[in-house]
C-alpha cells in the first residue's frame, strides 16, 4: 500500500466483505467501530502495563481475536459459509470467540479468590490502568449493544455476543484487581439495592 488515503469513501459509503458498499453508518459498520475502539483501548492498557504483566499475554489474545471478530461482523450471513459457486463468500480467519469466553471465565475466577468481596457501585477511576480498563468495560458494554441491533437485522454468531459480553465482565475485574494489587482504595457509590432492603427490613 503506497497510500493512506483511497477516496472511496468521500460519499459516506464504505465496502463490507463480499464487496457491497454500505452507508458508513450501517449498523454493522457501527458495531464494528466500537469493537474498533475496544481494541484501542486495550492497547492504551497495555502500553500502561510493565512488559512482562501476568496480564499481557491474555490482552494481547484478546486483541487478536477482536480482530478476527471485526472480520465476521463484516460478513453478512449469507456469505458466512464458502460456496464454491459464490466469489468472496466465506470467512478464511478462524474465529476462536467460544474459546476465549472459557479464558476469560477462568481468568474471572482466578481473580475472584483474590478480590474482596464488594457489595458497591464503584466510580471509574483510580490509577491509570484501573480507568482504562473501567473505559474498556463501557466500550464494551456498547459494543455488545450494537451487536445486538445487527443481529436483529442479520444474524450475529452466538459465540461473538457471548465473548463480546464477557470481556465487558472481564475487565471489570481487572480494574478491581488493579486497584487491589496497587493498594488504591475502591471509591463507592453506595450498595446494591438488594443490600439496602436487607439493612433497612
């Protein structure tokens, strides 16, 4: 690629896999800038992070995944699966979504032995990695939204929503940890609901 720029989508149309054109707000080109932004933000987090962080090695997977992700919501469902008689259908990129939800899931239990319990809302912030990753779990949670509204309009495989909903979860967690293994206090909001029946019955 010689140039950045290709002047092809100066009419607010943009290409999807199989080689229709969309608006650029298309829902699926929605979805997939929030993964886009996702992304992004876990690579803020990881250039926060020391090198050699326990946590490096699972964000970088999970980047890559979001990539293979972002390539299967480009591709509408009827192309999904390769026919031979139909030019660009099929995806070549192996989407391993199933596979990284039972990471994530072991990940979240991992740090659920060590975390104190916490019966709060918590205000985002915090050190600088602990925000981040608060920012990460927004990201997430809109992205997860968008998705939803795509597979209304055409199918989103389960996997990709199941793993788009656990990373939100995810790095929840992580930002708790943070704040825990960095010896920041958690700032509350005040106690879940079902807390606050509890000490007024």
């Amino acid at each position: 690629m010689r140039k950045i720029y290709t002047r092809t989508g100066d009419k607010g149309m943009t290409g999807i896999h199989g080689g229709d054109r969309v608006p650029k707000d298309d829902i699926r080109i929605e979805a997939n800038g929030c993964i886009d932004e996702l992304n992004t933000v876990i690579g803020i987090v990881r250039s926060l992070l020391p090198v050699e962080d326990v946590w490096q090695e699972l964000l970088h997977e999970i980047q890559r995944e979001l990539m293979v992700v972002m390539s299967h919501v480009a591709t509408p469902s009827a192309l999904r699966d390769a026919d031979p008689e139909r030019p660009g259908s099929g995806n070549p990129n192996e989407l391993r979504a199933a596979e990284m939800v039972v990471r994530c899931e072991q990940a979240m239990d991992a740090m659920m032995l060590e975390l104190e319990d916490n019966g709060y809302f918590l205000l985002p912030g915090g050190t600088q990695v602990s925000a981040q990753l608060q920012f990460a779990r927004a990201v997430a949670r809109r992205a997860e939204r968008r998705l939803w509204t795509l597979d209304r309009q055409d199918p989103v495989p389960g996997d990709i929503l199941r793993f788009i909903n656990r990373l939100s979860d995810l790095f929840f967690g992580m930002a708790r940890m943070e704040m825990q293994r960095q010896g920041w206090g958690e700032e509350r909001w005040q106690s879940f609901a079902y807390k606050r029946r509890k000490i007024n019955s």
